[in-house]
C-alpha cells in the first residue's frame, strides 16, 4: 500500500498536557481563528469541544465554514476551538477502546457500575477504568487547561463556549451548575439535569436564582433522550433562574451518535445570535 502524508487542518495546534490534578495526560488540539494574524490587536471567543479526539475537526470546519464573511455566511464569529481530547496510541480500534473508557472515567462525578460494565462489554480494554473522575476533570479544565489557553493566546476570557455531547453534555451541565461563570455559552446535545446533575442543580438552586449563562439543549427526536431533554427543560423554565437565555431543540431522522454535527451547529448558532 502506498504511503502518503497524514492529512491535517491548517492553523491548528496539538500538545499533550499533564494535568497534576487529574494525573492524566490530555491532547490538546487548538484551531486559530482566520483572522488571527491579520488582526494582531484582537482577542477572539473560544470554543471548547469536549471529545476532541472525534469532534475537533469537525467543529474546527463547522465555524470556520459558518464564518467566512460574505452577507449570507455569517452565523458565527471567527474564534478559537480548543479540542479537549487524550493523548491513546495502537490501532484506530485500540484508540477508540481506549477513548471511550477514559471520556466515561472523566465525564461522570460518581461510581457508575452499569456505565462501566456496558463500556467494557462493548470497548473492552485489559485494565477497564472506573467512573468518577469528573470533580478532577473539571478542576484540570478550571485550573489548568483555561488559564493556559489563556495565557498563550489573545483570547476573549469573557466569551466562553462549552461543547458537550451525550456524557459529554452531562459533564457540561454539570459544570454549569458547579462553576457556571467558567463559560458563559453551553451547547449540550443529549444530556440531561437527571441523576448525579440533578443533586447538583438542586443544591445549586437552593443558593442562587440566577444563571446569567445562554445554553442550548438539544437531542435526536427519538429514544429515550428525548423524553430527558424535554423534563430538563420543563424543570430550568419552572426554577426561572434570572439572566438564563434557555433555547432548545429537537433533530428528526437521528440516531443518539448521528445527532453530533446537527446539534452541534445549531446550538453554536443559536448560543451566538
């Protein structure tokens, strides 16, 4: 088989980062804004993408396409994607095996028995992980992963986005409710306020009622996500948080994996109008 160069974005980025809080190496994958040279005084938004090993490049030509300046392409504004991935070698398959204990580690704030049980039944791996990790992956995103993005790039620190997708999107929420001034804009497509994120939501009720955040619920017009995305929506309009910009969608003709890049992109637009 013939061998060619690997294909790559142009203006991007990628480095590994150690995280002391979560012991954990991360890729990091940044994509700068077009603009960027061409503008030296500027600082631009980010857009943080969680699962970056699958959705970086995917986000990256998302709003770099939705922004190319013309009067009838301009539904974003130029900025930075940040992928948020980890640093896993072998086979494509390996990769992915890996991935996906490593995000359910991450992404749930609790012990899960079932979801570590359906992830090694469908992605087994020698030293399968167990879930929790959350309060340590949302530290490393606070405390170290932000200030750096920070500091080595002319960024906006008072427009901030938050991509999240299925426990990806439960992270966000919860996030949300744990630290919402850390991102000011939340797009989650099929999470949910249930379970670990209800506690939080709860206890952060008790204390505030104000969220001055825009998020953006959206899910597949199907299954059991649907039914979620909808109680999480009665229940945000029911608690009437103050400065809370709520819009929500659903998309026809999708399956909970095939959904990514629609809800992706209407939730970036809907966020950013």
């Amino acid at each position: 088989m013939t061998s060619f160069p690997v294909a790559s974005i142009p203006g991007t980025e990628t480095r590994v980062v150690h995280s002391k809080v979560a012991n954990q190496d991360y890729l990091i994958s940044v994509a700068l804004p077009v603009g960027y040279d061409e503008h030296p005084d500027k600082r631009y938004p980010v857009i943080y993408v969680l699962d970056g090993n699958w959705y970086f490049g995917m986000v990256t030509d998302m709003v770099r396409g939705m922004n190319i300046r013309v009067d009838f392409c301009n539904e974003l504004p130029d900025a930075f994607i940040v992928g948020v991935g980890y640093s896993v070698d072998g086979s494509l398959l390996q990769q992915l095996h890996q991935v996906m204990h490593l995000r359910m580690r991450d992404f749930l704030p609790e012990r899960s028995e079932g979801a570590e049980q359906f992830i090694q039944e469908h992605f087994p791996v020698a030293t399968p992980l167990e879930a929790g990790n959350a309060p340590h992956f949302l530290q490393f995103i606070q405390q170290e992963l932000v200030p750096l993005i920070d500091s080595e790039y002319r960024t906006d620190p008072a427009n901030r986005t938050v991509l999240g997708h299925s426990w990806g999107g439960d992270f966000a929420l919860y996030t949300l409710f744990q630290h919402p001034q850390l991102f000011q804009r939340y797009v989650v497509a099929s999470g949910a306020i249930d379970a670990d994120n209800g506690v939080v939501e709860e206890n952060y009720a008790a204390q505030h009622d104000h969220l001055p955040v825009r998020l953006h619920l959206v899910c597949e017009d199907s299954g059991g996500d649907t039914a979620r995305v909808t109680s999480s929506v009665t229940l945000l309009e029911r608690r009437g948080y103050a400065d809370l910009r709520l819009t929500h969608g659903l998309i026809a003709r999708c399956t909970h994996c095939a959904v990514v890049a629609p809800a992706f992109q209407a939730g970036l637009v809907a966020v950013f109008s």
